[in-house]
C-alpha cells in the first residue's frame, strides 16, 4: 500500500487521460487502470522512495502497449513527477509508448514485445526465493490476446509444476485475441495447477481479494474481464 | 554401421568440455549464493545433485528455450548472476529474441553457455549445427564471447564469464586442441612467429593451423575470447606481417571480418577470413569429416594459405 500525491482513483484517471500515447492504440489505453490501481494502492509493498530495495514486491507490466494507466498509477505514487506525463514518447521524455525500466524509477521491466513478462516473472519469483526473500511477491499483467504467444504457456505449464507460490499473474482480457479462448482464459491456468478467479475489472474489491487471496503451494491468475 | 547416439559425448575424450564446465560450475554455484544455473533439460542429469541443494538457483525448466532464456533474464533482474544453458542452436537461435530483450534492454546481464558448436554431431546435421551464433551476438551491444580449444580453458573461462558485469557466450566444443593454452586476458597468444601473414585462430582449430602452416613463414596467433576481439594486438603483429591478416574461425566464414576492416579504416590490408561455409552440406558422418568438407582439416586450411600468400 503507498500513499501517493493524486490519491483517488478519479485524479488518477485523468492523469491517465493526459498522456498522449500512441494512436494506434486508443481504447486500450486505460483498460488497465483498475487493476495497477488496486495493486499499488492496496496490495504492492514498494516504497517510491526506495525503488530499488530489494525485499520490494515486483509489478511487471509484460502488456507494454498503451502504458497509460501504468505511467499515471506511478505518478500518482509519487515515482516520478506528474508533469511527465505531458510528454510522453517525445524525444528526451523518459516515458515512451513502451516503458523502458532502464529510464523510469519504478518500471521493473522493458516491455512492448509480447511474451516476455511472464517468463521474466518466473526467474524473478525463484530469484527472490534464491535471495532470502520468499514473502517478495511477483505480479505480471499479461493482456488476453498477447497470451497468443507460446511463451506465456511455457511459463504457464512450468510455474505451475514448480509451485511458484509467489507468483501471481493478472490477464487483463479486454476480450481482444483473434481467435479467442475457447474453454475460458482461467482453465489455461487451472489445468496446470494454478488457481485462479475471475473478475470484473471494474471491481476493485474482487480485485483486491483475489490479489490477496491465500496460495501458499501455487501460483494464482486473476482473469480481469473488461467488457465496454 | 556405428552411431554415436549420444550428441553430447565423446568416448575418446576423457574429459570433454562440457565435463570440465558442469563440474566447474557446480562447485561455484556451491561457493556463490548469486549464482544461477537454468537448464531445458540438456546437461540437466550433470546438475542433478545441485538442483536438489539449490532448488530455486538450479533450475530445470524443461524444454523451453522462451523459457529458459527469459527466467534466466529474471533471474538477473532479482539480483542474480544467471548461466543459461543448452545445444547451441537451441539456446541461441530458437529464442534470439529473448537473448536480445531479456538481458542488455533490461538494464542486466547473463551468462549463456552452449555445446553443439558448428558440427560436433555431424549425425544430427543441420538441425543440431549452429555455425551463426558469433554472427548474431555480433548484433548485440555488450556481448562477450569466449570459445575454448580444450577442456582445461573451460574453468578459468567460466570463472571470468561469471565474474564479468557483461554478458558473455561461452561456446563449448567437442573439436579441442591437443594441449590448453592460457591467454592473457583479453589479447592474442603468439605461438609462432613469421613474416608473411598473421594468422589468427579461434579456439579448437589450433591445432589444425599449427600443422597447416607447419613450414609457411607465418606469425600464429591463438585466442579463446574473440569477443571483444584484440585488433590492436592483431594491428601489432600485422604490422610486421605486411598487414597480411588471415582469420580462422571455427564458426561462420567471415563472422569476424567487420572488425578487421573497422580496425583498418585508415590504412590498406589484405584479408583471408576461413570459417564455416554458408551453404547446408545435406550430409552426416562425423565433425571430423566435416571440417574436411569445410576445408578446415590441416590440409584444406593449408591450401588456402598458400593461394593466399601465392
């Protein structure tokens, strides 16, 4: 839980709505809020002013594309000053149209190529182990159509057999995969032993009792649905 | 008709590289609690032992190369000190992208460690080959690469590799010299001085150099850390060579010729670069027979620097 500067979800919004990100991608923009939002005001145990101690719980956004919500989330957290936000993906503005984690204090990933977050997750989450630090807690927000990518179910079918207990992945679906998930998004993640629930997005309770929601022996999925 | 129906071992070799390396890094992973290992099941039965002490630092990911590169990539971003491993193509080809996002765009590093080289088993053919691999880490920003010639430069290799704050690809062989030569860090070992050439060697072609140009009045020079390569060393022994340079490498022909012409953008020189040819030979056999094929036995290395030097 961090006390931030714009503390409500309403500023935090519109501080999401004042970047100006990439046009090809406008309604995805923000779906993400709710959750990053959740997670950093109520779950996360990072101290904006301490980014880089090492005991922090890990947030990695694997869905780089339209980082609004996210930008605005930290910003809010006070990670780095709002008026940043008025310049994203300019020349010399560190908030680019995908987080660069070399470039921004609390981004802990590079992302904008899909399929790289949950495996990166997953030696994050056994390297936090390795190092004394079992309670740390790995969260990854991949979206619904960027499980297309076969890595995501590399890192699914493995972390569940490993019993990464401090791994938990968000899959915000907004409903976007080509093809779909026939079968439902959670049972990809329960037939490989994870747990799993599934949510209104725009629930910040459910939300929150799934991030928090005990799973001492297995990694768990909350299926975010987003419908607008 | 004999198979070798293992692609990982030699019977003739008491101790292959890959041996020396396992052992070597099992006892550093036992010293070093920032040490990582990350398998996809090849080499996993040399680790087994370590796995079981060290379950979240020895990990066994199955046959994943996504997965194997990008938890390796995780790991260094908790803090850790990853050696990822598995036959050469795999490991880097199959997941190149995860090579290249996983580690340097991360703002970390990683050690990757392969065996299969370019033909070790010549059985496999082109699916088990990985003649690119100096090629594309060339791509990257920060890579090193080491390539031993024989079993014993294995630990002192791995023990730079893991001490290194870059990146580095330790590409181990079944090809080896007869004797480990120790190179100072970072340069050229002259083993034979001349006049006419300087003739640099990577790793396991030592050997085959060193009959080839047994009688040609030729400097030889030896390097298992071709990345980053020593041009100002090879400019010094060249200079004394007529800057007559011929590049033997046991990878792709050619894989080091841009930074010979980058080393020389102000003064004239003359190149012969002998590698692994480009085309796909569709045939099996053994690595010794296909260093033939490539021209890479002491005879075909001989008669091209001889037509070079004619």
């Amino acid at each position: 839980m961090i006390a931030g500067v714009n503390d409500t979800i309403e500023q935090v919004r519109a501080l999401a709505h004042r970047t100006v990100t990439d046009v090809r991608y406008p309604i995805v923009k923000t779906y993400t809020l709710d959750p990053i939002w959740v997670l950093y005001d109520r779950v996360l145990r990072i101290d904006p002013q301490r980014p880089d101690d090492p005991a922090r719980d890990r947030f990695l956004l694997s869905k780089g594309h339209g980082p609004s919500a996210f930008y605005a989330v930290l910003a809010a957290k006070g990670f780095f000053p709002v008026e940043w936000l008025d310049h994203v993906a300019a020349l010399e503005s560190p908030l680019g149209s995908h987080p660069d984690a070399t470039l921004v204090p609390g981004v802990e990933m590079s992302a904008g190529s899909l399929g790289h977050g949950l495996p990166l997750g997953v030696g994050t989450a056994h390297g936090l182990r390795a190092t004394g630090f079992p309670d740390s807690r790995v969260f990854v927000l991949v979206g619904d159509a960027e499980l297309d990518e076969g890595s995501n179910h590399e890192a699914i079918a493995y972390a569940g057999a490993a019993g990464l207990a401090n791994l938990d992945v968000i899959v915000a679906d907004n409903g976007s995969a080509s093809h779909g998930w026939n079968g439902g998004i959670a049972s990809r993640f329960e037939v490989n032993g994870w747990s799993a629930a599934t949510v209104d997005a725009s629930d910040h309770e459910a939300l929150y009792r799934s991030f928090t929601t005990d799973h001492p022996d297995r990694p768990h999925v909350t299926v975010a649905v987003h419908r607008p | 008709m004999v198979f070798i129906a293992d692609p990982l071992t030699d019977d003739r070799q008491t101790l292959t590289m890959r041996d020396a390396w396992a052992a070597h890094l099992t006892d550093l992973v036992d010293a070093d609690p920032r040490l990582a290992v990350v398998l996809a099941d090849i080499s996993s039965e040399m680790f087994a032992e370590a796995m079981k002490a060290h379950p979240d630092r020895v990990i066994n990911v199955g046959i994943r190369e996504q997965l194997l590169i990008g938890t390796a990539g995780g790991l260094a971003l908790a803090g850790m000190r990853p050696v990822a491993h598995s036959y050469a193509p795999f490991l880097v080809e199959r997941a190149f992208e995860q090579v290249k996002l996983d580690f340097e765009h991360q703002g970390t590093s990683g050690v990757l460690v392969s065996v299969g080289a370019s033909y070790d088993w010549a059985e496999g053919s082109f699916t088990h080959f990985s003649p690119r691999d100096v090629a594309l880490f060339d791509t990257l920003p920060g890579w090193r690469v080491f390539v031993p010639g024989h079993a014993a430069e294995v630990p002192p290799l791995l023990d730079r590799a893991v001490r290194a704050d870059d990146s580095v690809y330790l590409r181990l062989s079944l090809r080896h010299n007869e004797n480990p030569h120790a190179v100072p860090e970072d340069s050229l070992l002259v083993l034979r001085e001349g006049a006419r050439a300087t003739v640099v060697v990577v790793g396991p072609l030592l050997d085959n150099v060193l009959e080839a140009t047994a009688d040609l009045d030729v400097t030889v020079a030896y390097t298992n850390t071709p990345r980053p390569l020593d041009t100002a060393g090879l400019r010094e022994l060249a200079a004394d060579t007529g800057d007559t340079i011929v590049m033997v490498e046991p990878y792709l022909e050619g894989t080091s010729a841009w930074l010979v012409a980058e080393a020389y953008e102000d003064r004239p020189h003359r190149l012969l670069s002998i590698g692994v040819g480009r085309e796909e030979l569709r045939r099996y056999g053994t690595a010794a027979e296909h260093e033939r094929l490539h021209g890479l036995d002491a005879e075909g290395l001989r008669a091209r620097v001889r037509r070079f030097l004619a």
